[in-house]
C-alpha cells in the first residue's frame, strides 16, 4: 500500500510543495489530496513518475 507519509517525508526533504511537484510532473495536484484521504489510491504508474522525480526506488513507498 502506498505510504503518503514518505511522500510528505520526501516533500520536507527536497524542500517542495506538492503543487511544485505536481507541476513538475504533470500529475493534477487533486491526486495528492486524494491520495492523503484515502478517496483514491495510486496506480503504479503514478508512483513511478514520483519515485523518477524524487530519485527513489519504487518500493520506498510502498509500506
């Protein structure tokens, strides 16, 4: 399951927002605050773009 606290980890980390990300990305910045709900889980592919971005593996956010 994916772990939106690691993904919040890697935003304090980098020091960027989830805005910043999501226009970084492509991805629509309502799939974060969806995500942190629980309305709606990422698909793999959604978590790739992530990890490519934060330069992680895939399996870092995956709890």
């Amino acid at each position: 399951m994916f772990s939106y606290k690691k993904f919040v980890a890697l935003l304090s980390k980098n020091n960027v927002t989830a805005y910043k990300v999501a226009k970084d990305t492509g991805l629509y910045p309502t799939l974060f605050s969806d995500w942190k709900s629980g309305k709606s889980c990422p698909k793999a592919d959604k978590i790739n773009i992530l990890a490519d971005y934060f330069d992680v593996p895939i399996t870092y956010f995956i709890e």
